[in-house]
C-alpha cells in the first residue's frame, strides 16, 4: 500500500511537525514566505526566554542587595533583625518606616543596643531596594577633614551621597564631646548642612546617640536640636551594657610537653 505524501513541503513544517504560518507578504520580494516555527512552539520559545530573563534580573537584584549589604552593614552586625528587637520598639520602627518621611532618634547608655537596632532597620531597607547611606559620624566627619589635604576630592563629593541617599543613618551624634563641652564649628556647619537638606526634601534621616534632645542642644546648638525634634521620633533605649553583660570566651591553656 502506497503511502500518502503529506500535503505541505517537509521544508514548510516546524521541528514539532506543525505546518508553519505563512507571513506578511514584503513589497519587490516575490513569494510565499513561512515562519521558523509554529505559534506554539514560537510561544514557548518567548516564554522560556521571559523565564531566563526574570531569573537573571532576580539574580542581578540578589547580587546588588548583598553588595549593598557588605557595604552599609558592619561585620558585626550583619545579622542584626527587626524581628529581634523589643515589641514595643519593633513595632515604633515599623510605624516609622511606613511614614516614609520621619526618622527614629535613639538614645541611650552605651551598650544598650542602638546601633544593632539601626543597622537591623538598615539590612530591611536594603533589601527593600532603597537606597540608603550610613555614617558613624566622628569617623565622617576626619574623611571631610581629610580632602583639605587631598587634590581632586572636594568637600562636597563626601557630603552629597549622605542628602541624596533615600535614608541616611547617622550613628554616635555628639559623643566626641563629653560635659558642657561644644562640638567646632565646622561640624555645626557640616550636620546643619546634612540636616537641612534632607528635611527639605522630606528624607528620613535615622540617628543615634549617647545623648538627648537638650544635651544635643548643648553641644551643637538649639538649631540642630530643634531640626532633630522636627523629623526624628525620639526613643529611650534603657538597660545594662550590652557588651558587659555579653559571656567572654573562656581560652584553655595546654603545657607543652
């Protein structure tokens, strides 16, 4: 029994065996013109390259989150979490968070847990996607210092990315001084500078400090203190040192011999 030839040319078939689509016809080109696969297979084909596509931009993302992690987040407080603070402060960071325009002010002993509860607050922001910046601010404020003595490194390079980050943390405000002691000048100039930008461009700036709103008053000036009560939510952290209170590891000694 003579077997019967298929009604479309083998080089008019996609690979699965469906007969492909015939295309537009194209002005001074003459003839039929086929496709290079059917629609179902066509279809595939574009689904599985969106597939490949959403895994590299997840990939991608994933992989910029933890480059942005290593460089906000201390070694040591890389596993720092919102999950593991108090209820009460837990729930205050999140309210604040969810204003999008307000910061928190933490205050306190030392060792009572401020910059582990910033940087935990800093991780979840990081791994929300927003931009964020943050500083300890003695340390910030040498590497100002440092580009007087620097050519083609200005003032300002070190400045901007802490107004134009989305939430900036500034850690251990006004600890370089102790008592009745005033902070200079130039640091004055430098956080009224810092502040005043982010509070008009409605940016959430998130701090710390060994001191309250009147002491800061004290060592900067009234205009910083009342700039921090504008757009920051102060929040006592009370208790024993932290650092203290941690067990030390016990070292075992061997004679040798």
């Amino acid at each position: 029994m003579a077997l019967q030839k298929s009604a479309t040319p083998v080089e008019h078939v996609c690979e699965c065996g469906q007969p492909l689509e015939t295309l537009p016809p194209v002005p001074f080109i003459p003839g039929v013109r086929y496709g290079t696969r059917c629609a179902a297979c066509r279809d595939k084909r574009i689904a599985a390259k969106q597939k490949k596509d959403l895994r590299l931009r997840r990939h991608t993302k994933q992989i910029k989150i933890i480059e942005e992690l290593d460089r906000v987040i201390p070694k040591l407080f890389r596993r720092a979490r919102i999950s593991h603070l108090p209820s009460q402060l837990k729930s205050k960071i999140n309210m604040t968070m969810l204003d999008g325009t307000r910061g928190l002010f933490l205050y306190g002993r030392p060792g009572t847990g401020k910059s582990y509860a910033i940087n935990a607050v800093a991780r979840q922001l990081i791994a929300s996607g927003q931009s964020v910046q943050r500083v300890v601010w003695d340390r910030f404020t040498l590497d100002v210092k440092d580009t007087y003595a620097k050519t083609g490194i200005s003032e300002s390079s070190i400045i901007q990315p802490l107004i134009n980050c989305r939430v900036l943390f500034l850690e251990d405000i006004g600890t370089s001084t102790s008592g009745k002691a005033v902070e200079s000048d130039f640091c004055l100039r430098l956080l009224l500078t810092i502040l005043d930008s982010r509070l008009e461009a409605l940016k959430p700036t998130w701090i710390t400090s060994n001191k309250n709103f009147e002491q800061i008053g004290q060592t900067f000036d009234e205009r910083v203190a009342s700039r921090l009560e504008g757009f920051c939510e102060p929040i006592l952290l009370s208790g024993c040192d932290r650092r203290k209170s941690e067990p030390k590891p016990v070292l075992t000694l061997r004679k040798s011999g």
